[in-house]
C-alpha cells in the first residue's frame, strides 16, 4: 500500500490533482513543457511519459505543433476517466463528491431490489454483523461499503460491478470521514434495521429502504463538509 511512486506516477498524480483543483480548467493550455516538467519537479523525458499516459486515459489532448490542452472532461467523460479520478478522492471537490452521492441513490436502488430477488438470505445474513452507533467510523465505512459490493454481487450484472469497483477508492477515502458524524452512524444503523424488515417482507419495500437510506446521506455528508469549512475558517 505504501509503495513508492515512479517519478511519471508521481508527476501523473501532481497534475492530474491540479486539474480536478481546476488549477488546469477545461480547455485551457497547459505550460509549456519545459516550465511544466519543472513545476512537477520531473525531467522533460519523464514529463513526456506522464503526458502521454493522461492522454490515453482522456484527460488532455496533445496536438504536434500546438499547446497540450485539457479535455473538457465533465462533459465528453466516460468510465476510463472515473476509473483514474477515483485514485485522487482528496482532490475531488465536495460538489463533485456529492454529484457521486446522487449517482448512487439513483443506481443502488435498483440494483438492491435485483440482490433481493435472487439471493434474500445472502443479505438478511450479512445484516446480522451491523455495526452499532458505537463502533468506529472506519468500521463503519468498510461495512457500509462491503454491504453496497454485496448488493452489486447479487444483482447478478456485472457490469454494475465494474462501475462500483471505481467508486470504491472514492468511497474508502471518504465513507471515514462520514461516519465521524453521530448521525451518520444513527441513520445508517436504523437503515440497516428497516432493510432487515424489508427483505422479510418483499423487494419493492427493499428498493424503497435503500433509496430513502442513500438519499438521507446527501443533506448529512454536505453538513459535514459545511462543519469542515466552517472550522477551517476558524482556524485561520
């Protein structure tokens, strides 16, 4: 996990982070090379290496003869791009965190009424280990999240696997953060209880639970991030 970078990862990481800082907006030019390669503290060679590398995965375009620019990612994206982001969670803005808030509770519902449909038990059975209020956030996030892959498994599709699997570094670098809050850990304990009650009962209670749930930690996660900036503000 603490393996060192190679210079071109590392230089990939410095200017992949600037771009989603909008440090490097959308359309922009980036600097020429030898100023850039100097700013990221790289050799041209190297430089070249990372730049290619971000070009592949869709991030800028390189045209002979012309500046090096920055794809308007945000519109023309696709999965190749949210693959790479989610290596760089600390670098995403708290909009774009809560946009991948929206996604989900718009996706997971459905995919809990397919893992409901074809394996009940499965998750009645995963749901006996619930965390408590008292247990700690990191718990908490590795369960929570372990619960989502659950469903996803179950859903029996995998292409929803595929699209998880990248949020999942995302989500490790903030479920943390979430669940330092009381009221997250309250909501989602009571959560895991209602969708204990819904699996008895029938799937459509069950797409129900889980997309009152995931709606419910929008408002939560963007008063976390409120209380962040607030304290920030007070430090300085």
């Amino acid at each position: 996990m603490n393996k060192p970078m190679r210079p071109a990862e590392h230089a990939e990481h410095l200017l992949l982070e600037a771009i989603l800082n909008q440090d490097y907006a959308p359309g922009s030019a980036l600097p020429a090379e030898r100023v850039l390669a100097t700013t990221l503290g790289v050799t041209r060679p190297t430089l070249r290496e990372t730049l290619q590398r971000l070009s592949s995965k869709g991030w800028i375009t390189i045209s002979q003869g012309k500046p090096t620019r920055v794809n308007d990612y945000l519109n023309n994206g696709g999965l190749a791009l949210l693959a790479s982001m989610a290596g760089y969670g600390k670098g995403l803005s708290a909009s774009m965190v809560e946009h991948l808030l929206q996604v989900r509770s718009v996706m997971l519902p459905g995919i809990a009424r397919m893992a409901a449909r074809n394996d009940s038990p499965a998750l009645s059975e995963y749901l006996e280990h619930a965390p408590g209020v008292d247990e700690s956030p990191l718990d908490f996030a590795k369960y929570d999240w372990e619960l989502q892959l659950l469903m996803v498994t179950l859903s029996d599709n995998p292409v929803f696997r595929f699209i998880f699997n990248d949020f999942t570094a995302i989500y490790h670098g903030f479920g943390e953060l979430y669940f330092q809050e009381e009221l997250a850990r309250q909501s989602s304990v009571a959560y895991y209880q209602e969708l204990v009650l819904s699996l008895a009962r029938d799937e459509e209670l069950v797409e129900q639970c889980v997309r009152n749930a995931m709606e419910t930690s929008i408002p939560i996660w963007n008063s976390r991030r409120k209380n962040d900036v607030e304290q920030d503000r007070e430090q300085l």
